[in-house]
C-alpha cells in the first residue's frame, strides 16, 4: 500500500526536511512534517479504493486499503490539527495555501489527470509548498521559508518536465516540441527565482540552489538518454536536488 511513485517520496522529504533544518522545530512543525508525511501514505490506498490501480486491485485489496486509509487519514488529520492549533498565524496562513493545491490536486486525481504533465507539475509544486508552513512554524523568516519553497518547486517542476522530455524522445523522436520545453522550463525557473531575488521577495541564493538541478534538466533535453536508463536519470535529479537541500541549510541553517 506505499505508493509506486518512487520519484515522489523525494519530492515530499527534501522539502520539509530542509525546510526543518533552516529553523528551530518545535512540536508544531515536527507534527507538520508528519501529517504531511501520513497524508502522503494514503494516496496509495486511496487510488486502489477508487479503482485506478485496476478493478482486479480493488477486488483483491480493497478491505486492506480502507484500513490503511483510514489509519493513514485520521493519524494525518489529528497530526494536521494539533500542528495548526500551536503554530504561528503566519504559517496557519501558509497552511491554507498548501490546503489549496492539495485540493486541486485531489481534484485532477478525481478526474484521472495526475500523471498528465500538468498533473505532474501540480503535484510537484503541492509537495514543494509544504516547505513553506513547515519552515514558519520552525520559526524561519518568511523571506526563508518562500525561497525554500520556490527552489524546490523550480527543481521539481524542472524535473518533471526533463523527464518527460526523455520518455518523449525514446517513444517519438526527436521530441523537439518536448525536448525545446524543458530546456525553456529549466531557463524560466532559474528566471523566474533570479527575479524573486532582485525584487526581494526570496533570496538571491535561489537561483544558485536550483542551477544543479536545472543544468541536469537541460542537459537530459539537450541529448537525452535512452528511458532505459530512467534510473539513472532519477539518482542524478536526487542527486542535484540534495545539492538544492545542502545549499538551503548552509546559508539558512
């Protein structure tokens, strides 16, 4: 009952690990973290329940994934709710944005939308945006907590569209239309942080955090490997985005 998106569970942890890290924890943000962490487990559950992983799924597990549902749901609600009880304010704040995306999110997984490239993307800025009322309620500055949040949606967004880009190019080369997106993808996100720098509204590390992952994405649609080697292509974008992580924790830790 974990769930198969094995790319997703560093999308979910890099965040708010970092996101931990750059501030002072106490037991608002460690509850946070964990809620989010329970919410994560019951995707999977979730979609055999509704019949996505197949009717022979739900057949056979469908009493096993209520359970894990409803243990996961509840532990992730009273979690949720005792975090946003003793947080600061600013980060109860931050919590209704991330409820946002999360159900838009639900939303696309209702309509089967989740793995379409958009449904990708809106679950890579869904899962970035929890470094936000993470690292406010570990009492950051909120300059600190928007840059963390931007740097990883950059990376996951850029991630996500290099990775398509690949799969793309091995099924229907050349792929230029895919290929040319995530290398502008990967352009507009070190932009787009660069412009949040000047204006203020993150830091000016921002930029400089998600070059590694971003020059990997740009050289994935560049001259992309074969989808044989996705495994590969998967260990490099950790590996830069762990890079992201360190950067974070050493300018803001």
């Amino acid at each position: 009952m974990f769930p198969k998106e094995h790319g997703a569970y560093g999308q979910l942890l890099f965040p708010l690990m970092t996101a931990l890290a750059v501030g002072r924890p106490g037991a608002a943000a460690f509850a946070f973290a964990a809620a989010a962490v329970f919410a994560f487990l019951a995707h999977e559950p979730l979609l055999v329940l509704m019949g996505q992983r197949g009717p022979r799924a739900r057949q056979e597990s469908g009493t096993r994934a209520m359970r894990w549902f409803a243990a996961t749901g509840i532990t992730a609600a009273g979690l949720a709710a005792f975090a946003i009880a003793t947080m600061p304010r600013v980060a109860q704040h931050a919590v209704i944005f991330c409820a946002v995306l999360a159900a838009i999110l639900f939303a696309a997984i209702v309509t089967r939308r989740e793995h379409t490239t958009a449904g990708e993307m809106l679950t890579a800025c869904t899962l970035a945006s929890l470094a936000l009322p993470a690292a406010l309620a570990a009492h950051t500055s909120h300059y600190v907590a928007v840059t963390c949040a931007l740097v990883f949606a950059a990376a996951f967004v850029t991630g996500t569209a290099c990775v398509r880009a690949v799969i793309m190019h091995t099924r229907r080369p050349p792929a230029l239309a895919s290929r040319i997106g995530g290398a502008l993808t990967a352009a507009g996100a070190i932009a787009i942080l660069a412009f949040c720098g000047a204006i203020g509204f993150g830091s000016t590390i921002g930029p400089w955090a998600a070059l590694p992952v971003c020059a990997a994405g740009v050289a994935l649609a560049v001259k992309p490997p074969s989808a044989r080697h996705l495994r590969i292509v998967g260990w490099t974008l950790v590996a830069t985005t762990a890079l992201a992580a360190a950067l974070l924790i050493a300018v803001f830790g």
